[in-house]
C-alpha cells in the first residue's frame, strides 16, 4: 500500500518536473531564437524590401480587423461613458474618457490582441508549413540562414506595423466615439474636442501608448515566430501550435500591460 | 591527393536512444553518379544531412572536399554548401515565390549578379530541365514531376559540385520517372559534378548509378556497381533487388503467437 502511494507521488512529482522543464526549455528556446533575430537582423534592413513586404501581410492585411474594430469599440465607449458621465453632470469630459481610454489602454492592447489573432497565427502557420514541407531545411542547404532571411523581416515587420496600427485603432476609435457622442448623443463639438486636447498628455499618454504597443509588437511577433520555428512537423502540429500563438500571446500582452502600466504610473 | 570528393569514415550516428548507422565508411568519387539504397527508416536521408552538416555524428566523420564537416563553424558549414546542391523529396520549393524566382533564390541570395544575369541563367537552367515555358507558374499549379523538375534546376542553380537527391523518384508517374532519371545523369555529366542518390528505387537507380551502396541495420550491407549487385547472392540484396515479399527483412513485424493472440 504504501509502495503504491510513493509511486503515485513520485509519478506526480516526475510529471510536474518534466512539464517545468518543458516550460523552462521552451523559454529558452524562445529567447535564444530572439536574441538570433536581433543578431541576424542585418539582413532586414539591407534589403529592406524584404521586411516591406512583411509589413504589407502583417500590418497592411489587419487594417480591415483593426479599423472596423476601433470604430465599435469608440462607439461603444462613448455610449458606456455618457451613461456613467451625465450621473455626475460631466458629459461633456466624453471626449477625454474616449480618447484617454483609447489611447493609453485599449489601442495598445486591443490591437496586440487582434494582431495575435489575424497576423500571429498567420506567421505561425506559414512557417510551421514551411519547416513541415522542408522548405527551412532547403534554404539552409543552399547556406541561406532562415533567421536572417525568414524571421527577422517578419520579426521587425511585427515590431513596425504594431505602433502603426495601435494609433490607427485610438484615431478610428476616437472618430467613433465622437460619432456617437456629438451627432447622436448631443454633446458639444467644441467641448468634446477641446476637453480632449487640454486633457491629453504627449508624454504621459501617447508616447506611453506607443511604448506599450513597441513591447507588444516584440511580444506578439517573437511568440508566433517561436511557435512557428517549434511546430513539430505534422498537420497537427502547426494547428496546435497556432492555437499555442493565440493563447498565449493574449495572456502574455494583458501580463505586460499590467506590468508596463505600474511602471509607468509609479514613473 | 583523393578524388573523393565526399568520404564517410566509420561514422555513427544515433538519437534518443536509438542507433541509426554504426561504423559506416563510403567513398564518392569525383564525377560519379553514387547511390545510397536500403529500406525504409534505414537513415539514408539522415546520411545526406549529414553530409550536408544539418547533423553532426555521434563518432567518425564525414569529408568533404578533404574538410571535416562537423569541425565547421557555421560560417564553415555554410561556405561548404555553396558548392553542394538538393534536391528534396518533394521538392520544398518556396510557396511563395513562382517557378522564376524559386530558382533565382540561391542566386538571389548567394551573389552579386545583376538582374539581367540572373534571369538569362534562370531560363537556362528552367530550359535545362524542360520547363522554361513555367517560369510564371507559382509551386501550387505544377504537377508533382514538374515541381521535381523546377526543384532540380533550383538545386543546379549555381552549379554545384556535389548534387545531393533525396528519393527523386518517389512518387511520380513512369513518364516523370524517366525524365528525372535523364536529367540526373545528363545534369551530373555536364557540370562535371558528383550526385549522391538517396532512394528505394531500384530500376531508375540502378540505371543511371556508377556504384551503389546498401544500408541496412546501421551498416553497409553491400556495395558494388549496379551489375554485380543484381548477380548478388547476398539474402538481403536479394530480396530487395527482385523485390522478395520474405527474406532477411521478415513481412511480419515482431509479434506474439498467432494463435495465442487470438484466442485471448
């Protein structure tokens, strides 16, 4: 009986070992392939068409996701807001809730969280495939390095396309909450706008944003190039590790945006 | 001075565990045309990732061009691949790129020549291969011997000294079959270059192999020029040479007593 029960332990303590390790490994692999990304990344901005033409399938083929996006989630924070804002006498500061919501908050993350969906997986996929169909494994034979030629134009394409489509995402959600709260609602033109530019800080707000959306970017892109590079190769292995960029890029951008915004408010 | 251009001396190789080659030494000549044969999971593809340092042995070595290519740096490796080509399986051409730029890659990629050039050198070698008249054609719409093809005149680019090919006949009609099989032959005698074939085919291999080398259990079986091997009484080149359903390689896998298993 109690042999039993020490097997038992010791099969649950070596499963949980062996998972710890796996995580432990994964994380290295990840790191050692960004830290190989930044090296060979020289090759990215020598031929700089090659990372265009990335930014074009990662940052150019979300504008459709991001916009329409934006454009709801600004109407629907200019309906929350007035709700709650006209309790206290205050609807006119709509604006400044719309804008500040947007662009410290929701753009950096609601893109990072899009981009994960529409581009992650699309970068996960396409290399998943091109390492199961060999054609990693052709491009080292002809002694082309497949970090310099694949992952790093994807890489900074990520890390460009990101703050772009982040400020596009406050400006659109802007332009929709403005929409809802001005021609529909009834708020002031004037008070709507002006609030917002006496209340909106550069420094504080936008460039905060932007730093978050760069560190989402990073984020993102190295999460999905990672699961791509470490797909086993088989059709399920790229379905899985597609879900895996998914998943985990999520929970990894809300993990960040919380660390990033304590910085920033503590700096 | 050795005219092999490739060697393989008394390498092993083995992952997790599991022992792929003991103690295999081949040799292959300059200008020959050389098989690697065996069964399926016999790791004679991992022999040319080995060759091609995409893997390192467990002991022994493998030379090419007289250099060690495990005690390479990356930067070694790689300037030892400038002068090898592969043929893949299935080909691995880049899906993203059509028949044009698929053989313009290495090109591209490997050097400095102008546009003009590399679209002259392109044609030729599309034309080489019979399908110059693809060259706008993406991967996605060309046959399984075609993408062989176009694959072929990617691996021949830059006139490589050492064309590697993995199973090139798996897979195609007896039409393509007969087509590869010419431009491997004609291919390695214009350039001058050695070819290493990886495959189970017997007929095609042995029709345009000058020697030929059998793997089986981790080591080499047997090696000769196709002729003597088709005289060989070996059991094992045997039965793979006229295709014997039973032999040294058993048709049943290990399992318990029939009827043992049967009746519960």
């Amino acid at each position: 009986m109690i042999n039993i029960i020490i097997n038992m332990v010791s099969r649950l303590l070596r499963g949980i070992g062996s998972r710890m390790i796996a995580r432990v490994w994964r994380l290295g692999a990840g790191t050692r392939l960004f830290m190989l990304a930044i090296v060979y990344s020289g090759e990215s901005f020598r031929r700089f068409h090659l990372t265009l033409r990335e930014v074009y399938f990662t940052g150019v083929m979300s504008l459709l996701i991001i916009i329409v996006s934006a454009f709801f989630v600004g109407m629907v924070l200019a309906l929350q807001g007035y709700n709650t804002l006209q309790k206290y006498g205050s609807s006119e500061a709509i604006g400044v809730l719309v804008a500040l919501a947007l662009v410290r908050e929701l753009g950096p993350v609601v893109t990072a969280l899009l981009f994960a969906g529409r581009a992650g997986t699309a970068i996960t996929a396409e290399i998943g495939l091109m390492k199961t169909t060999e054609q990693l494994s052709a491009m080292e034979m002809m002694a082309v390095n497949p970090i310099a030629r694949v992952v790093a134009p994807r890489f900074w394409a990520g890390v460009i396309s990101m703050p772009i489509l982040a400020a596009l995402f406050s400006m659109v959600g802007v332009l929709g909450g403005y929409l809802v709260a001005v021609p529909l609602i009834g708020v002031d033109d004037g008070a709507f706008w002006s609030q917002m530019q006496a209340n909106v800080d550069v420094r504080a707000d936008i460039i905060n944003g932007v730093i978050k959306s760069v560190v989402f970017g990073v984020a993102c892109t190295m999460i999905a190039l990672f699961e791509g590079f470490d797909a086993p190769p088989t059709a399920e292995g790229v379905s899985h590790a597609t879900t895996r960029t998914v998943v985990i890029s999520s929970l990894t951008v809300l993990g960040l945006d919380f660390v990033l915004t304590s910085f920033m408010l503590v700096v | 001075m050795t005219s092999n251009i490739v060697e393989i001396d008394n390498l092993s190789f083995g992952y997790n565990g599991r022992v792929l080659h003991k103690g295999i030494n081949m040799a292959f000549p300059k200008g020959k045309v050389v098989a690697i044969m065996g069964g399926s999971g016999s790791g004679k593809t991992t022999l040319l990732r080995l060759i091609g340092g995409q893997v390192k042995p467990t002991k022994g070595e493998v030379r090419v061009n007289g250099q060690v290519v495990h005690e390479q740096s990356r930067d070694g490796i790689y300037q030892l691949r400038r002068s090898m080509g592969m043929l893949f399986q299935h080909g691995a051409l880049f899906t993203d790129l059509s028949v044009f730029d698929n053989v313009a890659f290495p090109m591209r990629e490997l050097t400095d020549l102008p546009e003009s050039m590399i679209r002259d050198l392109v044609l030729l070698k599309l034309n080489a291969v019979g399908l110059r008249g693809a060259y706008k054609f993406m991967p996605t719409e060309l046959s399984g011997g075609m993408a062989r093809r176009v694959a072929l005149a990617r691996a021949v680019a830059l006139d490589p000294s050492i064309i590697m090919y993995d199973e090139p006949f798996a897979g195609l009609d007896p039409i393509s079959m007969g087509v590869i099989c010419g431009l491997i032959r004609s291919l390695n005698d214009a350039l001058g270059a050695t070819s290493i074939i990886v495959s189970h085919d017997v007929k095609e291999t042995f029709l345009i192999a000058d020697y030929v080398y059998f793997v089986a259990n981790g080591e080499v079986a047997a090696e000769g020029t196709p002729e003597d091997l088709m005289q060989s009484t070996l059991p094992f080149v045997h039965q793979f040479v006229h295709g014997e359903k039973d032999g040294p390689v058993p048709f049943h896998y290990a399992a318990p007593d029939y009827r043992a298993q049967l009746l519960g």
